[in-house]
C-alpha cells in the first residue's frame, strides 16, 4: 500500500505486524528528512555564490549637484483667431451627409516639469505646446462607426499646419471614410502582423474598425 503527501507517495507493507509498519515508517521518514537537509544545503549554497559574484560597486557615480531653471514660458495662443479656424476647419464636414461626427480643436497648454533629488540637484524646465486635432466618423452600411483621426503638435503656432495645410487633410478624411463606408469587410485573420511608422505608435482598439475594412 501507498502513503504521503501531495505529489509524494511512499511505500507500506501489506503484511500483518507492527514491527514491519515501524521500520517502513522510520525508513522513509528518514529518507524524506535526508533529502529535505540535501536540499536546504544546495539552496545555501546557491545563495552565498551568488552573494559571492554580485557586483558591490555603486550604480551611479558621485557628481557635483546640478540647478538650472528656463525662463518663465509664454504661450502665444490667440484664442478668437483659433476658434474662428476651428469653425472653418470644421464647416466641411457639414457638406458630407453620411457624415455621423466631426470634431476639429486646438488647444494650448504651458507644460512646466519640476525635478529635485536628495543630491541636491534642482532643474526646472517651462515648455509651451500647441495640438491640433481632427477627428470624424462615418456609418457604415451595415451600421458600423468607421473612425479617422489626424493630430498636430508643435511648439510654437507657426509650428501647426496652415490653413490649405489642414483644408487638404480634411479633404483627404472625408475621401477615405467614403470609401470606407463601401468597402467590403475584411475576411478574418489570425496571425502575425507588422506595424510600422506611424502605425506602430497609434495602433488601437479604435482603429481596427478601419483596419477591418478594404477600400476597393
């Protein structure tokens, strides 16, 4: 007959007496004790080489403390002539029926990072952003929210498209998401797949309903 634990089993006489059950008992008893001891040196061992090779010397070297501090950032944003564009921006999609949601902003933001370490350095950094976003969708013409979206970031306003610039964008979202709308669905596809350039960065979940489609 068998005994022990999960994963463990160990071997008892079938015979009638107790001394044969006493000395099978002491037998493997002694047996699990000796390969328990066994394995607590090797872990030791183990530990104290690799004490042993681990590098003690310092990750970082010492350096003198470093402070700087940018001028205070100025953001040059003009908030009525923005909106004017946006609105203009935006006016294009009004002329597409098919049309379910369009949304162009601009925004501008002055991004300040702090950093101080124990060392004592100190660094201060005021960096002004502009962004310019564009996003639409179209229905389908089995129901399903096709998405496009085009962002611009610059640090200065000169810096974001001009006005044909973004006209020209617009125009081509709108060509796209038409053809989208009839485009057939793509048969499924398991298997690996290479993202590369902008892709690679902006791939989501909100863009394989693009990917699912095949303008033809």
């Amino acid at each position: 007959m068998y005994f022990g634990s999960f994963g463990s089993l160990g071997q008892l006489p079938i015979e009638d007496g107790v001394d044969a059950l006493r000395v099978a008992l002491w037998l493997e008893t002694d047996r699990r004790y000796k390969d328990a001891v066994q394995r607590f040196e090797s872990i030791k061992t183990d530990r104290e080489l690799k004490a042993e090779a681990e590098d003690k010397s310092p990750d970082f070297s010492a350096a003198p403390a470093e402070t700087h501090q940018d001028n205070p950032g100025v953001l040059n944003f003009e908030r009525a002539v923005w909106e004017e564009k946006v609105r203009r921006y935006g006016h294009a999609f009004r002329s597409v029926s098919d049309i379910s949601d369009a949304e162009v902003s601009a925004s501008a933001v002055l991004l300040t990072r702090r950093y101080v370490n124990t060392e004592g350095a100190q660094t201060e950094t005021s960096t002004p952003i502009y962004r310019l976003t564009i996003s639409t969708s179209i229905r389908a013409q089995d129901g399903e929210v096709l998405p496009l979206h085009q962002s611009y970031m610059s640090f200065s306003p000169e810096g974001l498209p001009s006005d044909q610039d973004v006209t020209r964008t617009i125009a081509r979202m709108i060509e796209t998401l038409q053809a989208l709308q009839k485009a057939p669905v793509a048969d499924a596809y398991t298997g690996p797949a290479i993202l590369s350039s902008r892709a690679s960065a902006v791939f989501s979940t909100r863009s394989s309903a693009i990917a699912s489609r095949v303008p033809v």
